[in-house]
C-alpha cells in the first residue's frame, strides 16, 4: 500500500486524534485487563479524553516535529520526536508518539514511519534512538515493531497499589 509521509498540519489534528485513538483502544483494555478495574479507572477515568488531549498537546507542541503517514489523502498514522529531552541518554532523541489507524495496520506503515523518524533522529545529529512502550499484552505489536526496527528492549516494571 503506497503511502506518503508528510509534516503534520493544524487540520490534521482531528484525523490524527481519531485513529490513535482507535489504535489504542487495545492498548487501554489491555491496561484494564492487567491492572484490574479499580486501579484502571484511578489511573484512566476518561482514558479516551485524556489520550485524545495528550495526542493534541504533542502534535502541538513545536519541540515535538510530527509527520503523518497518508494515503489516498488520508491521514493513516503519525509520528512525533523529540531531540534530546532525556539527561540519562545523551545526544539523543525519542519517539514520543506513533499510531497507525487499525484499519490500515499490518501493512508496513508503522515500520515506514519509524524509519522515517530515525532519519529525522540522524538528520538532528543524534547517536541514540530512543522509544518506550508498555510490557502488557495490548503493547506486543508495538513491540514487535520496534524489535523488528533494530531496537533493544530493555524491561522495565512499575507496580500500582490503590491505598
């Protein structure tokens, strides 16, 4: 599937919106599975808002470069990095978000946008590409991206108590 990558653009901002939040309804009810309902609900009481706000804020966020993945005119995916946020990893840059509408997934747009965003990461100078994803079931394709990338995982856990 022929798809182009662009810089992203104030009216993309609803479409973009829309299909992470799609892609990561998975993700969340992962997170509900994993965590139990009480912890989820403490943690994401309106976890489609609060997703749909941050996807907003970062694609925004002019220190944040953002591309949307298009085709046929629409938008199927986005990406967006930051340079050098992190002290502990030096002269690098981060994945800060990426989604790809569920009815276009499987079919190489992910792995075209990482790419692309790893160019971007060269372009800046960067020695180090950074991305970060959840351990949970709802993560395994991100993480499998990513793997198939050339990243290497390092685990990490956080554990959650309700007092």
């Amino acid at each position: 599937m022929p798809t182009s990558i662009r810089p992203f653009a104030e009216s993309d901002i609803a479409p973009v919106v829309d299909l992470s939040l799609r892609a990561w309804a998975p993700v969340f009810d992962s997170f509900r599975q994993v965590l139990g309902e009480a912890i989820f609900l403490h943690l994401y009481p309106q976890w489609s808002a609060m997703q749909a706000a941050a996807v907003e804020r970062v694609c925004r966020d002019e220190a944040m470069p953002t591309w949307v993945a298009e085709h046929e005119g629409r938008a199927v995916g986005f990406v967006a990095i930051v340079h050098g946020r992190q002290e502990d990893e030096p002269n690098s840059s981060e994945i800060e978000m990426i989604a790809v509408d569920p009815v276009h997934q499987r079919r190489g747009i992910a792995a075209d946008l990482i790419a692309f965003a790893v160019e971007r990461m060269r372009e800046h100078g960067s020695e180090l590409a950074v991305i970060g994803t959840g351990g949970d079931p709802g993560h395994a394709p991100a993480r499998a991206a990513y793997e198939q990338a050339g990243f290497t995982p390092l685990p990490l856990v956080r554990y959650y108590k309700l007092l």
